[in-house]
C-alpha cells in the first residue's frame, strides 16, 4: 500500500469490519478474525471488499488467510486482469486493442439482453458530432471540405480524434465542462477578479495535460496567495470562502459521487452517512474558512489607518485601497490538523455537542494522524487518501464521468449521488473502464481517446429519450442525442461568423499577478503612494471620458446660473465644456438635447468629411486605394480605426473582400499598409472559454442553458421559446445575415455558380453537402425569388433546423 505521506501511517483495521448483520461469504483474516461480506474486485495485490452492511473497504489480499486467499486467486483474478500501466499515447496497435476489447463487451452485453448495436454512422455525421465533443464547436467550410474529400478511408477519423484533442480547441471545450463542475467564476462577491487566477488554473492544467489524480490532489492540498504565480488552486477554497463545511460536502459528491449535504445537519434519511461521518471528514480541512494573508495583513491594515486619518471621505483612495487589498490580503496558510468542534445543537448519543473530534474517512484505508508532529497537514493527507488507488470509488467516479461525456449517459446514473445500492449498467464494462483508467495513469486526454476510437461512439445515436429510473438501462447501442450546450452553440455561431476562432484571443492584462509581486513586500506608506497614484490615474480616466462625451471633469463650475433651455437654476453635476466655456443646465434632458444640437452642426456637410453612415468623420486618403481616382466621400469602409474612401461601390467590396481573403497574394500596394495592422478583437466577439466566466445573464449563452455556476453542473438543455427568438431575430438576424463581412455569407456570395452558393451554405452550417431534393428546392427558390431574398432564407431555414442545434 502506497505511503501517503512521510509522517502518516495507513492501517486496515479487521475487527472494524465485522458486523452484526451476516450476509455473503464468511472470510477469515490471517490472525484467525471472521469477516462477513463479498469481494467486489481483485486487482494485483488488492481486493476491494464490501461489508454485509455495504461498508466498502480496499487491502492487500495477505491480510487474508492462505485459505481465503486462494478462493480469491481461483475465483476472480482470471475474470478481469488488472490492466497494467500503459504507455502514453498509446500505439496504434494498443489503441485499437482497448477500443476494440470495450466494443466487445458492450456488443456482448446488447446480445445477451437480445439487442443489437446501432449502424455505424456516416462520415457527414461523425465529423460534426467529433467537433462538438472535443472541441466544442462545428467544423467550418474547410475543415468540412478536407475531412469529407481527403484522406484515407480506414484511418481519418483516428487522425481527426489526435488533431482534435491536441489542439487548442479542445481545451477550450474541456474548461467548460470542469468549470462547470467545479463551479468557477471569474468574478466573485466583494472581490472583483478574484476568480480568475482559479479559472487560469484550471486552463493551464487542461493544456499541459496535468494527470486527473494529481489535479485533484493539488486542489485539496492548495496553499499560499491567491494571486502569486501558480497558485491558482487555492481558488477551490476561496470560490467557497466563508463555507468550509459545503466545500467539504461538495468535494465528496464531485469525487467520490457521495451525497453528504443532507448529514450536514443531520443523519441522512436515506443513506447510512451520519452526523458524525459528516464531520469527521470536514476536520481534515477544517480552517480552509480563513483565506487572509498573514504576511500582508499588517501593511493592509495600516494602509487603511493611513487612508482614514489622511483621506477619509476620498471615494477613489478608498477603491483603490481595497484593490490592492483584494490582491494581496487573500491567502490560504492552514493546512489544518485534523481536529473539529462538533456543532452546539448536536443531538445524537455517539458523542457530546461541541465535543473535539479526529478526522476519519467514510471508508477504505483508515487514515491515522500522528498528531504529535507539528509538520502533520490533514488537508494533505486527505488529498492523498482521496486520489489512491486505495481509495474505492476515485476511479469508478472519473471513469464514469468520462463515459457519460463521450456517450451521453453514465454507466451509474446519476453519476454523483452513489449509494449502495447505485450498480452499473454494464459491471464487467465499468470494472474494465477503471482498470484502464488506472493503466493510463489518470491521463484524461488518453482515456477519453480510447473512448471516442470506438465503434460504440462511431455509431448512429440512440433518438429516443432514456429515462435513468427505467428497470431496462441504457446498453448503448450507440451514444445518445443531445441539445449543443449553450457554448457549444455560441462557439458555433462565431465559427460562422470569424475565420481562424481558436486562435482568436482579446487582450488580456496579466498586471494582478505582477502587481502582488510588486505589492507583497511594501510598507503602507509605500502602499499609500501606490493608492494615491491609482486614484489619479482613474479620475484623470474618468474626466477624459466624460470630455469624450461632451461633459466636463468633476468639479468644474459653469458660467452660467440658470439653464439656457429652461431658464432654471442650473445643477452643478450637469456641466459641459464646448470650445473652451463651460454650460450648466438644470437637468441631463437639457444637456442632452443641447449635446445633439452641437453634433448636429458638427455633422454639417465641410466638403471633405464623409456623408451618409459616416458623416461628419474625417476622411485618411483623398485617392482611392484601388485606382487612384478621386474619392466618392459616401463610399467609405472603416477599418483598423481609420476612415478609408473609394471612388465606387465596386472599388469599396473589393477592397473588402481582400481584407477577408488575407492569403490572397495579389492584392494592389496601395492597399498594403491600410492592411498591414491587425484588427483588435473585441473582448465579446471570441470563444466562451475566453469571456467572462461564467457568461453574464442575458446572453445568449446563458438563454441557452448555460450554467451561473453556483451549483454543481447547472448547466440544462432545456428547451424555450425565448431561445429561438434570440438566436434567430438576434445574433442570425443582426450578426451573420445584414453583415457582409461574416464567414459565412463570404463562403456563399465568393461562389460564382448558384449549386456551389447552396453547397457552400450547407456545408458551413450543416457540414454536409445537400441531398439532390433539397438542392433541387432551393434552385427552385432561387429561381422564383430571386439570390437576394432565396439565400437568406436558405440561411434562415438551416439555421433553424434541429439538425444544426442537436449533436447526431
């Protein structure tokens, strides 16, 4: 058995396993002790046992007698061979072995209920539902085009499953799936920002392919500054900062698929989990409710002495003190020692309300502390006990989890409220899941590759609903249908709507990070000066913001009494500065109709400035770029910042059309140092892994399901009228149809034949080229309406269709 930690000792205690109830097989222990119950799994040198009462335990197979022990080897060692540990990535030879061995038993099992695998589906099909799982989003028009026309038959979707799971996409995809489950938020209450060391954690540890056991050990185990570099996983703590014991509760339900919330408060009504299980195991990470900074807390604190006896009513020192504390005051320095207080109110005989209590775990390996050693850290030693292999239900829990997120539902169901009388569907097929789960050393990426290999993913999903209460479980014939998540169809749409997504980043500002190496290890006079230039910066900000809009700095006084509009006393809060005088008015309706006013004469026509969208703005060039003839000033584009005219309506799609063509190699010089800068993207115009975590309510993504994060996978695919509303009279309306410049409409109009522009169409929504009769249906379209009107319809129709919006 594996040591867990220098200064803790693992024993298995026989004589707590006997119980008073005698069911199964009667096994008898080397020192001559009667053990009665059944064992579940043999593995190398381990069994996994369970208890008449259903208690599970994990040992080495001597702690048996010689007898026992060769009922063990002659009975179960032959059924299910503990996978050994693999290589990674695994050969093409052992992939197909794995992938093949886990089709065998699920097509061995559909027979034995009389059933039969569904048909393998089409290439069409496979390529989209690929994308969407791994990646989180459809393929575009190329990605279409390649997979569909190249490569060799046999091999393409293996090759496709190993360019997906490397790339940057699917990090993407896999952070909303564990943001989800571990409930991360970029912003968290009272602390702007706080979230997101946490939130760049979990994105790291995705991309480097951080092993599944040693992810959730550095989470548990997490200690030091919030925002030094590293220390992201502190965040599992500070996201539930203030309720250590519902942190401790979700930890077993997210790992161990145990439901404790209930024995909180009291023994749980419907399970064996008592009170005191409750608390025994929250005293292993008792005083992770203390998230202050003790290295920082004096210069914090005599910073805000500083600011109170020198600046006490100055707003902005005051934010800009509780900035600098949000990055430095936050920290989690106690590892803990295994010890809790029993609640005032406890109620049960086993023990005394408020009585000191020892950390012990549910089951498996008893952990023992020795409490006479300083260095001890319980919250360590639970990390370790948790991600063993000695641990019972670490493995079954993630295996399963993966299988449902490939297939579409769990072998357990639900996948994170197990009791006793929680069995897989498929035994022999969850015991050989986490066998090879432990063979890949808990490489995620790995796993799920085995799983996408198989004929059992490849095949046509299951269309009817599968009820998890039913007496007949789901045996899969092939993976379920599923609604797109509300990322899944956001990603979706931007794919339609920009070229290259995955590579399409804001700017991101990493100062915190840099400002609490700077910040640490200043005094608070130090840190006084630091404030007070933050607090200048950010009203010299704010007045500039307000001249922008016609307004005038904080403070400035008018030169006027009374409104010039309404003749009433003026309110010195509505102030603006034009040509060098300062106006006051009574009211913000009167500076505003005033404001028009002035943007009115600015918009008059000076014979230089554009006309039309534009008008009123200056113009960069007085020669067209693309033939040197005097510009028309109502043909104007804007790009990169600056106002570009053309001398036609020709010139000017041209010029756009070399923009979205960025490859094409013969574009006029004139038009490459107009080309040259790289346009800034906008922070609301990218991936959903890369905006606000989570999307903020109201969007799009949030209308479609998408998770607030507040509770453990919030996500739902719940269907509303709303839904349709926004997608279609929203972003398909407003951002792909009236926008020229889109992926999408610039696949269909840069076709020159009418069958290529329908093709174009479906292969950039669907990912599949039209069957004959509806490329026959929307010619006829065309022919009666006209491209004009038939191609947005098109559009319009595709878009709204439940093909695009469910994974096949």
């Amino acid at each position: 058995m594996k040591t867990l930690l220098a200064k803790l000792t693992l024993s298995i205690t026989l004589i707590g396993l006997l119980a008073s109830s005698l069911v199964g097989r009667e096994f008898t222990s080397a020192s001559g002790t009667k053990i009665q119950g059944e064992v579940i799994k043999f593995e190398g040198e381990y069994i996994t046992f369970k208890r008449s009462d259903g208690q599970l335990f994990r040992f080495k197979l001597d702690v048996l007698s010689t007898d026992d022990q060769t009922y063990v080897r002659q009975n179960f060692e032959k059924a299910i061979a503990k996978v050994p540990e693999l290589p990674r990535p695994l050969p093409p030879g052992d992939l197909k072995k794995h992938a093949s061995q886990i089709d065998r038993i699920v097509e061995a099992t559909l027979a034995a209920k009389k059933q039969s695998p569904n048909e393998m589906t089409s290439d069409e099909t496979f390529l989209r539902r690929a994308y969407l799982l791994l990646i989180g989003r459809i393929p575009s028009m190329e990605e279409s085009i390649n997979f569909l026309t190249l490569g060799r038959k046999t091999t393409k979707r293996g090759e496709l499953i190993d360019k997906l799971l490397m790339s940057d996409g699917h990090v993407s995809s896999e952070f909303h799936y564990w943001a989800d489950i571990l409930r991360s938020k970029s912003t968290l209450d009272g602390v702007p920002s706080g979230g997101v060391p946490y939130v760049d954690w979990i994105k790291k540890s995705i991309k480097s392919n951080l092993a599944y056991d040693k992810f959730v050990n550095q989470l548990i185990s997490s200690s030091g500054p919030i925002w030094e570099k590293g220390n992201g996983a502190v965040g599992y703590y500070f996201r539930d900062r203030g309720m250590p014991l519902d942190n401790m509760s979700n930890t077993v339900r997210v790992f161990l698929g145990t439901s404790l919330a209930c024995a909180q408060c009291h023994n749980h009504p419907f399970d064996k989990w008592t009170q005191m299980h409750f608390y025994q195991m929250a005293a292993f990470t008792n005083g992770v409710g203390n998230l202050r900074n003790e290295a920082t807390m004096s210069a914090t604190k005599g910073l805000r002495n500083l600011i109170d006896n020198r600046t006490p009513s100055d707003t902005e020192m005051i934010r800009a003190a509780r900035n600098i504390g949000d990055i430095i005051g936050h920290a989690l320095d106690d590892g803990g020692d295994g010890q809790i207080s029993l609640p005032k109110d406890y109620q049960y005989d086993d023990a005394k309300p408020s009585a000191s209590i020892k950390a012990q775990t549910l089951f498996g390996p008893k952990i023992e502390l020795d409490y006479k050693l300083e260095e001890i850290n319980s919250r360590q030693a639970y990390a370790n006990w948790l991600t063993s292999e000695e641990n019972p239900l670490f493995t079954r829990i993630i295996a399963n989890r993966m299988w449902k997120k490939v297939m579409g539902i769990g072998l357990i169901e639900p996948v994170d409220t197990m009791t006793d009388a929680s069995k897989p569907s498929d035994p022999i097929l969850m015991i050989y899941l986490e066998n090879l789960m432990q063979g890949l050393s808990y490489d995620l990426r790995e796993f799920q590759r085995v799983l996408y290999n198989t004929k059992t993913f490849q095949r046509q999903a299951s269309k009817f609903e599968f009820d998890s209460g039913s007496k007949d479980p789901y045996l899969f014939p092939g993976p379920t249908l599923r609604r797109m998540s509300g990322e899944q169809i956001w990603d979706s749409l931007i794919v339609l709507t920009f070229s290259e997504i995955d590579e399409r980043m804001p700017e991101k500002d990493p100062g915190q990070f840099d400002l609490y190496d700077k910040y640490k290890t200043m005094t608070p006079e130090q840190l006084f000066k630091e404030a007070k230039t933050l607090s200048e910066a950010r009203r010299k900000s704010r007045d500039q913001k307000m001249m922008m809009a016609g307004g005038g700095p904080v403070g400035m006084k008018a030169s006027n009494k009374n409104c010039p509009l309404t003749g009433k006393p003026v309110n010195p809060a509505q102030v603006v500065k034009t040509d060098g005088k300062v106006t006051g008015f009574c009211c913000g309706g009167c500076k505003g109709k005033f404001l028009a006013k002035q943007k009115a004469k600015k918009l008059a026509d000076d014979g230089k400035s554009a006309k039309g969208r534009f008008a009123g703005q200056e113009i960069t060039n007085e020669n067209c770029p693309i033939t040197g003839k005097k510009v028309n000033r109502s043909q104007v584009l804007e790009n990169k910042g600056k106002l570009i005219a053309f001398c036609s309506g020709n010139c000017k799609r041209k010029f756009l059309s070399y923009q979205i063509e960025e490859k094409n190699q013969n574009r006029p010089k004139a038009m490459e140092a107009e080309m040259a800068a790289k346009p800034k993207v906008s922070r609301w115009e990218v991936r959903a892994s890369e905006l606000q975590s989570p999307a903020p309510g109201g969007h799009l993504i949030r209308q479609f399901g998408g998770s607030d994060r507040e509770q453990i996978q919030n996500a739902n695919a719940d269907a509303s009228v709303t839904q349709v509303l926004t997608l279609l009279n929203g972003y398909v309306e407003t951002k792909l149809l009236k926008n020229p410049r889109t992926t999408l409409i610039q696949n269909i109009v840069s076709e020159t034949q009418e069958s290529k522009k329908i093709d174009a169409a479906f292969i950039s929504i669907l990912n599949r080229f039209p069957s004959p009769t509806e490329k026959l249906s929307a010619k006829k379209a065309i022919s009666d309406f006209g491209e004009e009107e038939a191609l947005p319809d098109l559009v319009w129709a595709l878009m709204n269709a439940h093909e695009f919006i469910f994974v096949q």
